[in-house]
C-alpha cells in the first residue's frame, strides 16, 4: 500500500470521526432544545405524586454538560418544606439538583427513568420532635387513591448514583436526645439503588461533624472519612454493615452489624472496634481546644477502642439497646520538652456496660488507671461501680503527685499548677441515699501549699490548702463522717477558710465555721468559659452548730446557727427561667433555724423585687436530697412584668433545661408559660404598684400568694383594673413548658363596661355584643381551664359560670335585638331597658349557656335564655310578654350569628350548636364548635323517643344490678 492510499485511508477515518463527534455535539445540544417542555412537565408530575412536601424551585435546565456525559435534569434553587407538621419549615435547600436520564427510554419511549442524582451546595433539617413526628416523611409511596390517569406517564426511578456535594446536614432527634452538626459533607454511593437488596458503595467525607447526646458534646469539629459498603434491603428496611472503615481525625475505626427501621424505632446490632492504634492517634479526637497540646507534646503508647449497641429502641414501647465499650491504653508516655520527668508508664483499663441505656443498672468497670512521674510520684486508682440510685462501689485510690511536675510533663499551656497533692482512699459496700447506705470507708486527700493560675487571669489562686478525712466502719449513714480541716485559700489579698466536722449523716451533727471575703466576678475569669458572665461579691462569718432533728423535731433551742452572708451584684439563673436574676444587695442572718433575709433587692430583667422574711430549716433543706424549702415573706415591687417569666422568652440564661430547650426548639415562635419550681412552700404577703400581663396593667395589687408543690395560689388578693377594684382567689399550675392549668374565682364591682372591651383582650373575645353596652356592671364569676404555649386562655377548655349584674347600662343596637324589634315592628327595641337585670351564665366547651332573664322594651317584657358560642353562633329563645305584666305572650328563635342574626316569629324550632370537643391530655381542640343539622319534626319526635327508650333501659339495669347485690 502507497503512502497516497494511506494518507487517503486516514483522511477519510478523520473525515467520518470528524462528522461522528459533530452529530454527537449536535445531538447534545438538539436533545435539550426538543424535550424541555417534557421534563418541566414530568418533573412537576413526580412532585405531584411522590412528595408530601411543599416543592419550589427557580427554574429547570436539560443538559449533557453539568455532568458529562450523562443527560441531566437540573432544577436550581430548590426549596422542599417538611412532612407534618412541619409544613412551615425547610428540610432541605439546595442551590442545584440534578437527575441522570436514560437516553434510549427518552427518545424512542418518551419516558424519564432516572438512574443518577447529584445535589450541590445544600442545606438539610432533619428533625423529630419530643412525641417522636419526624419532618422526613415527604415520600409518598403509596398510590393515590384516585383514579389513575393514563395520560401522565410520570417518572420512574432506578437508581445506580448518587453524589452529595458541599452539604450542612443538622440532625436533631428529641425523642433520642440527640444532635449531629456536619458542615462540608461530601458523598458518593453506587450500586443498584433501585433493587429490592442491593449493596451500597459509599466514600463520605465531612470538614467538621459535632456529635451530642442528651446535650452532652461527645465529638466537636472532628473531620470524618468513610469507605462503606452497606447491604439495604428496602423490603424490611435493614441495612447490613459489610465493609465499613471510618477515620475520625486520626482515629481508625471498624463497624460491622446491621440496622433495620421499624415503624415505631430502629433494630440495632452494630460493633466497633479500633484497634493496635497509638494513645496520640485516639488523643485526636479530643475537643479542638486540646489539639495544640497534643500536637505539641510527645505522646507514645498503644490503645484500643471497642463498641456496641445491641436491641431495639423505641420510645412509644419504651425499649431502648444495651450498650458496651472498653477502651485500653498501654505503656503511655507523655513529656514536654520543658518537663523535668516525663510522665510514664500510662495504663488505663476501663469497661462500660449500659443495659438498656439504662443508667440504674449502669456498670463503670476502672481496671487499672496507673501513671509514674519519677520516683516519688506515682498513682495507681481501681474502681468500680454498679448502678445508680443504688450504686455498688469498690474503689482504692492511692498517689502522692506534685502537681508543678504533672503540669510541666503534660505540657499544659492554659493551666498553671502548684502544690503536693496526697490521697489514699479505700471504699466498699452500696450508696444508696433513700435508704441511707453507704460503703465501708477510709481515707483522705491532702493538699499543701496549692496554686492555681490561668492565662484568663493575671492573680493566681494561692496557698490553697485542704485535708479532708472520709470513714465508715459499717456501711450505713449512721457511721459516716467527714472532717474538712483546713480548706483555706488566698485570693487577691483575702483569706478564704473552711472548717467543718460532719458525723452521723442519719441524723447529721454538724459543726462549721466559715469567714472570709471572695470577689467570685474576679474569681470567675480564672475558669472563665464562653458565654457566661459571672460578678459579685460574697461576704461571710458564718458558724453552724446542731444536730439535723434538732430542727425537724422542733428542738430549736439547741441549735447554734449563726452569722452573716452578705451577697452584692449576684447573677444567679435557675433552668426554667429565661433570664438572671441580678442580686443587688443580700443580707442573710442565720439564727438557729431561720435564714432571715434582713436586706434582698433584687432585678429580673424590669421586674424588681424587695423582700423581708424568712427561710425556715435552710440546713435542713440543703442536706436532704428532695427537700422542700419553707418560708415566709414580705415582697414590695414597684413593677413585675409576668411576660419575660415565661418559659421560652428569649433571654440570656444559656443553662436551660433540656425541656425547656426542647420545647423552644419546637415552638419557636411561642412565649411559653411560667414554669412553678415544686420544691417550694412558700407564703407571700404581697404589695405592688404595677403587675403587667400581655399588656394588661393591674394596678395597686395587695394580697397573700403561695407557692406549693409546684402551684401558685392567690388568697383575697386586689388591684385596680380598667378604674374598678377586683377581687380574685386563683390557682395556677404548669404542666409542662408550654402549658398550664388554672382556676379563678373573681369579683369586681363598678366596673365600666365599654372601658373593659377597649384593653382587655379576654372580654372582646368573650363577649363580643359588650361593644354595643355603655355602663356599669358588676361581676361574681368562676372559671377552669388550660393555657396554651403562648400562655393565652384555650377558650374550649373553659368550665364555669357566675352573675353579672348590669347596674346602669345603656344597650343601644344590639344587631340581635334590633333583628327582632324590626321582625316585630316595635323600634323600642333598639334601646331596652335592662338597668338591674341579672344575667346568669355557664361555660363549656366553647358554648356560653344563658339562663333565662326578663327586660323592659317600652311595655313589653322579653325573656331571653339559649346558647352562644365564642365563635358567634346563636341559638337563643326569646318570649315576648305582652301587656298587662307579660303574663300573655309569643315566641322568638335567633339563630345565626351576632353579626347576622336569623329571626323566627311564633317559632319554637331552633337550631343546636353541637359544643367543641377538647382534649385534656394533650391541651388540643379536636373538632370546633358547629351548627347541628337541621331535623324534621319527625325526626325530632324519632330521636326524643330513642332518647326516653335508652333511660328506660338504663333505669331496668339498674334495678337488675340491686337485685344482684
């Protein structure tokens, strides 16, 4: 073959390659221009039918080129609500999402099946709730239950790729107490997705992942690599670890076992292991503030790590699995270059084993915790415990440390320590506090000449010195005793000293003696951390001498309590409270069993508070375990804002309960109710210028409150509201931080009717025809019912009743009256006389029930009783006497509303309103208030008879029931 017929060959190979790519490139950009009305309308389709969520997003591309060389759907800017009732929030965000097309099912079927997704720049919020709702369940896989349109192919799904990019995933589960933060997670999974079981390959990487559970941070910004391989079964919904290696930090770890999903929880049996690793590489996983430490610190030894989590969890059944780990670490050594010995021949052996998560049978298995810092620093700790409440504990602790070698061997660059530090503890037997056991002890730790000094702060603690001797001889309370002889300290220039001898804690004998001055705002910066705000001053002379029956048994005489606590500029927050209390000024007075308050002022947030009293068995209080804390009290204010108590206010007290935490979380945009302390009995004789609740102002307010067992009384308490004085006993008590139940009772004489409807929001809304009444009434009425979390009355939990008396009114066209007046041609009724009338009324869910009363219409005398609801609805009987004295008359029925009464002249027809339905437990209306049916007169005959059968059969099983007897 020529040279010619070679360049010929080779042209033409080029030529047809050339026109091959061309066609290809042509079809790349014709197949998107053909189809985007197709995709835009299937994409819409799929959302329609698969997804219970709210879908958005900006605008839809077809494209070879995002992720060559598949066909992709783009969507940008997608915005998917949640399920459930979390229609209102945002689970996921996503700058763009992607789906990979079969292009042979696009252009010869005309049908989507996507077999690849890819999501970019994202933001996921998963989220369940304390009842166990997650907002997750946005995929419908059932078929609708309407007819199937033929018409609509719809997409189909066949996975084979999956790719995350750039994702925040939030993960917080109340139900499980738990939270995972992770920022910068990339994730790669193939395999057949689509298939019943298929095996998944995953790669993942996260930047920072935080880890806590039940608030408590396990893992914060660890970096994580994942190489998995995870069996699905999506029949049953298992997921089984074949192959699945992690790196958190430098830390290797193994997991084998299986998850399944199960309706109400999750079926777990998974290992972990991290094996023949180095103590630095498990050290790599401490908190971020410790890394510089580590990295600087030479560091040797091996570990090992094991884990596992075995059984089923499920809050509904309350089956929770049990939980095992052991981490061994041995031959440790640790030195810093500028340490004079290293720290040597580090042994730690520790078991963990939780059943059940169960921390009552909770099992802390301390083999071996060992460490040598020359010859004549060695510690060497055994112990071991077995539950909770009652705790089996066998513990020997024994070292002698200097403290300045411990902190130049560990390298420690915040922390500056000082001080020989002796210990010799041996313990054995059960610690149980409600039956008042407690192990054989002896021992002691002894602390000479101890320093303590951080980069926080420029003065060292100083001269700190403790000697504290613990015995037991028999195991019970009776034999225990505690001396603290000295603890004495330097800070600043002050002396700070403590001694106390405790014996017998059955009947503890106590004998204390405390004095000294410590700035604790100053103090505080030596421990400084992030986001708190301590300061103040406390003074204290302090001498306690007695026995603990002493008090309980009235024997006061023999008590020698005695001195003075003197606390100013106090921050002191409490976890139910949003904000902090700011002591001004306190002066306490211990005399034998009273703690008197002799100074208190005090500030929480506007609300400021002075009062004078006393405490009654303080010490008593604060040795049992769940005490309860007695007192007496005069309290002043000048104002109390009731709104900034309320559990989920936004405030600055960062230490709340997970309940409170919880709750706020759930309902963001709710207040909360205030929330009763329950180991309180305390009494108040209260006097304050201004209580403000949500707006409403009462003035001038005097009376007793209480506080008991976690509810709030008022006793003949008054104040001035809208220009009346009102009387009022009440009690409230909160259920949980986002309900509350209460009861009043209340009186009020003069009291301007139009004045009330204008500021107060509970008598528009529960007397709308009040707008139409210009005068004075008076008020004796009972009401029961719930707050909601907005601590706004639930109007369909209200029970009660009462009189109000309409003293000198003037009832000026009332839409109802003035319906019947022109139905009955008599204008009169445009203005009735109704000075002096009683009206007597109850309430039940939602439904005001007026008992009948008579007025004068010019010399006519109408008799009004029936139904309202809080909503509205009419369903009222109206007589209209005739003259002379009304003995002769006829009847009226309004129906309708108040704004569009109905009117039935000689009509003793109405129409029923059937009463709201209220769930107590859970503080939900289950079905509103609603006009009945209408019903024939035959009906009604129909329904009377069945009513008088069912009584009568009741009344014959009654007399069966006695015969029985």
């Amino acid at each position: 073959m020529t040279a010619g017929n070679i360049t010929t060959i080779l042209l033409k190979i080029l030529k047809w390659l050339g026109i091959t790519i061309a066609s290809i490139l042509f079809l790349m950009f014709i197949i998107p221009i053909l189809f985007p009305g197709t995709i835009e309308k299937q994409v819409k389709i799929f959302a329609n039918k698969h997804l219970a969520g709210e879908l958005d997003y900006k605008k839809t591309h077809l494209t070879f080129f995002r992720h060559f060389p598949s066909l992709t759907v783009s969507v940008d800017d997608i915005l998917l609500k949640g399920s459930k009732p979390f229609e209102q929030d945002t689970l996921l965000a996503a700058k763009e999402l992607s789906v990979g097309i079969n292009l042979k099912n696009l252009i010869f079927d005309q049908e989507i099946k996507i077999d690849e997704i890819y999501v970019n720049d994202a933001t996921a919020n998963v989220f369940v709730n304390s009842k166990g709702q997650a907002n997750y369940n946005v995929y419908v896989s059932k078929p609708s239950e309407k007819p199937k349109d033929t018409t609509e192919a719809g997409a189909s799904i066949k996975l084979d790729l999956i790719k995350l990019k750039n994702w925040n995933i939030k993960y917080n589960d109340h139900a499980a107490n738990v939270l995972v933060n992770a920022k910068g997670l990339n994730y790669t999974g193939k395999g057949g997705l689509s298939e019943d079981i298929f095996d998944l390959e995953t790669d993942l990487d996260i930047d920072k992942v935080d880890f806590a559970l039940n608030r408590i941070w396990y893992a914060q910004q660890k970096t994580l690599h994942a190489d998995l391989i995870t069996r699905i079964n999506t029949n049953a919904l298992t997921f089984v670890l074949r192959k699945n290696e992690l790196r958190i930090n430098e830390l290797p770890l193994k997991f084998t076992g299986f998850v399944s999903i199960l309706k109400d929880g999750y079926n777990l049996n998974i290992n972990a292991a991290s094996e023949k690793t180095t103590i630095k590489d498990m050290l790599s996983i401490l908190p971020p503030q410790y890394l510089s430490w580590v990295k600087d610190t030479k560091i040797e030894g091996n570990s090992d790590l094991f884990f596992s989590l075995k059984g089923r969890f499920s809050e509904p059944k309350n089956q929770k699995p049990d939980l095992k780990a052991s981490l061994k670490v041995g031959n440790g050594f640790v030195s810093n270059s500028n340490a004079p010995v290293p720290m040597n021949n580090l042994n730690l052996d520790l078991n963990v084993d939780l059943p059940s998560l169960d921390t009552n049978k909770l099992l802390l298995d301390l083999r071996n915790l060992s460490f040598d810092l020359g010859k004549n620093n060695k510690f060497r700790a055994v112990v071991r415990t077995q539950g909770m409440d009652e705790m089996k504990i066998n513990a020997n602790i024994k070292g002698g440390i200097d403290l300045a070698t411990l902190d130049s061997a560990l390298g420690l660059k915040d922390i500056e320590l000082k001080g020989l530090m002796n210990t010799d503890i041996q313990s054995n037997g059960i610690f149980n506090l409600d039956k008042k056991l407690f192990p054989k002890t002896k021992g002691y730790l002894n602390l000479k000449n101890g320093w303590l000094k951080t980069k926080y702060y420029p003065n060292a603690i100083q001269n700190i010195n403790i000697l504290a001797n613990i015995y037991n001889t028999d195991g019970t309370f009776k034999s225990l005793g505690v001396k603290l002889d000295p603890f004495k300290f330097d800070f600043e220039g002050n002396p700070v000293f403590v001694n106390a001898d405790l014996q017998n804690f059955e009947d503890l004998l106590y004998k204390v003696r405390a004095k000294g001055v410590l700035n604790i705002g100053r103090i505080y910066q030596v421990f400084k951390k992030e986001g708190f705000d301590v300061s103040g001053l406390i003074m204290a002379d302090l001498s306690l001498n007695g026995r603990q029956s002493y008090a309980t048994t009235g024997q006061y005489s023999k008590l020698d309590n005695k001195g003075n606590l003197i606390l100013k500029n106090i921050k002191a927050t409490t976890e139910y409270l949003p904000k902090s209390f700011f002591i001004k000024e306190g002066n306490f007075e211990f005399e034998n069993e009273k703690m008197w308050f002799r100074k208190f002022f005090a500030n929480y947030g506007k609300s400021d508070f002075a009062l004078n009293g006393y405490l009654l068995n303080t010490i008593n209080y604060f040795i049992e375990r769940k005490g309860t804390l007695h007192g007496k009290f005069h309290l002043k204010s000048n104002y109390i804002l009731i709104d900034e108590f309320m559990a989920l206010k936004d405030g600055d007290n960062k230490d709340k309960s997970l309940a409170v935490e919880y709750a706020k979380e759930e309902n963001p945009k709710s207040s909360g109710v205030v929330i009763v302390p329950t180991n309180l009995d305390v009494s108040l004789e209260a006097n304050a210028k201004k209580v403000e609740f949500k707006g409403l102002g009462l003035n001038n307010l005097v009376g007793l409150a209480s506080v008991n067992k976690g509810e709030v009384y008022l006793k003949n308490t008054t104040f001035d509201i809208v220009g009346s004085r009102m009387g009022i006993d009440a009690r409230y008590q909160n259920e949980s931080p986002i309900t509350a139940n209460y009861d009043v009772a209340l009186k009020v004489d003069n009291f301007d009717v139009q004045r009330a409807y204008k500021e107060i929001d509970m008598v528009r809304e529960m007397a709308t025809a009040a707008k139409d009444v210009k005068g004075i009434v008076s008020l004796d009425y009972k009401l029961k019912g719930d707050f909601d979390a907005n601590m706004k009355p639930i109007y369909p939990s209200l029970e009660g009743g009462g009189n109000v008396n309409l003293k000198d009114v003037e009832v000026k066209n009332l839409k109802m009256l003035s319906a019947v007046g022109n139905d009955i041609g008599s204008e009169a009724f445009n203005n009735p006389d109704m000075k002096g009338v009683d009206i007597n009324t109850t309430i039940n869910n939602n439904l005001i029930h007026v008992e009948p009363f008579t007025f004068k219409v010019s010399v006519l005398r109408p008799s009004i009783s029936g139904t309202t609801s809080f909503n509205g609805l009419l369903d009222f009987r109206i007589r209209v006497g005739l003259p002379p004295g009304g003995w002769i008359g006829f009847p009226v029925v309004v129906t309708g509303t108040h704004e569009k009464p109905k009117i039935k002249i000689f009509s003793k027809t109405g129409q029923g309103i059937v009463e709201a339905l209220y769930n107590t437990k859970s503080n939900k209306v289950i079905r509103e208030e609603k006009r009945a049916e209408k019903k024939s007169r035959a009906q009604q005959r129909k329904d009377k008879r069945a009513q008088e059968k069912k009584a009568e059969n009741a009344e014959k099983q009654i007399v069966k029931d006695l015969k029985k007897k």
